[in-house]
C-alpha cells in the first residue's frame, strides 16, 4: 500500500493461444466467470502474464484507484474472425478460475485495454458451458486409455483431456456450437 521509488524488476511471459505449448503453461483451464457470476468456456485470442517486483523481490502492483495499459497482438491465424471487443480477464489463484473484468477494443492487430493489477491476463471470447462425459472403447468393445481433444470448428481454440483407465473423459464445452472431437494415444 505504500508508494515505490526505486529499480523494478519486470517479468513478462506471453501466451499466444495458437500453440499447443500454451495449454501447458498457462495456470488453469480456459474456464472463467463472467460479470453476471456465470461460467463459461474462453476461447482465448491472447494471454500474459505481468510481474513486478523491487530489488528485495518483494512484490509490486498498481496503486489503488490507478489503472495501466496492456496491450496483446492478436495471432496471425485469428485475425480474420477477431471480434472489436473483447472482455479482458484475470487469473484468481485462490479460485483457479478466470475472472472478467474490463475490456479491451480492438486496434488493429492488437488489443488494448486497462489493467487494474499485474497477475496473468487474458483476451477471452466467452460461451456458455455444457457438460459431456464419455468413454473410449477398442473395436473390441474394451474400455481404452488416451487423450481426448475437443475443438469449435473452424476455430484454433482446443481443449484436452485424458481418460481415466476405466477409458472414461468428461468435462465443460461450449453450449451450441460444432466440436470437432480427436482421440489420440499417448504416442499421439
């Protein structure tokens, strides 16, 4: 709470959502809450995560009441669909879940919004969620291992998911859209 005059030490990592690399790295699953308290499926068009620390590495943030501008190059294969407006959201590590909070508008090839504190942020198209559970079974009838992949058609956005030995998968997908489900073993 009090004001810094000093050396700062910035940490930046950005998350471009077109990579399968990004799924590994980021905190959570592209689950979030909305404004009105809602769940619902992100499709992310572009994530960082933001840290600032002193010499002592003690941990720095926005002052109270101020606000600092981000902004996020939207990837090369979204562009084309990439809405003007885009809610921004922030990763809670004491719910595991993305929260929304602001907006940013599109300029061009990038996005720009504020920020209210430095944490991961994230440029997230939302949908609402439905639940699917099933298992996979060898053309024998036998329950199977491996990972099942879940994506909106003609979209980069992809979820992932490994069976349980039992060959049972479930999870939250975006409500009214075409998935492409793949069903891969672990050797891909």
């Amino acid at each position: 709470g009090n004001n810094y005059d000093g050396i700062v030490l910035i940490g930046i990592k950005y998350l471009d959502p077109t990579l399968s690399t990004t799924f590994d790295e980021m905190p959570g699953a592209l689950i979030g809450q909305n404004q009105n308290l809602e769940d619902v499926a992100l499709e992310s068009y572009g994530m960082a995560g933001f840290w600032l620390r002193d010499l002592n590495g003690n941990s720095l943030n926005i002052k109270n009441g101020e606000k600092c501008k981000m902004t996020l190059k939207i990837p090369e294969k979204m562009v084309s669909y990439a809405p003007n407006i885009m809610p921004l959201w922030h990763f809670d590590e004491s719910k595991g879940i993305w929260i929304e909070e602001g907006a940013a508008s599109r300029n061009g090839n990038y996005y720009e919004g504020e920020v209210s504190h430095f944490s991961f942020w994230n440029c997230d198209y939302p949908r609402p969620l439905v639940h699917i559970k099933g298992k996979l079974k060898d053309q024998n009838g036998n329950p199977t291992e491996g990972i099942v992949s879940i994506s909106i058609d003609g979209q980069i956005d992809q979820k992932a998911s490994y069976t349980n030995a039992a060959g049972e998968f479930e999870g939250q997908v975006p409500a009214n859209e075409k998935l492409i489900l793949q069903v891969f073993d672990f050797c891909n």
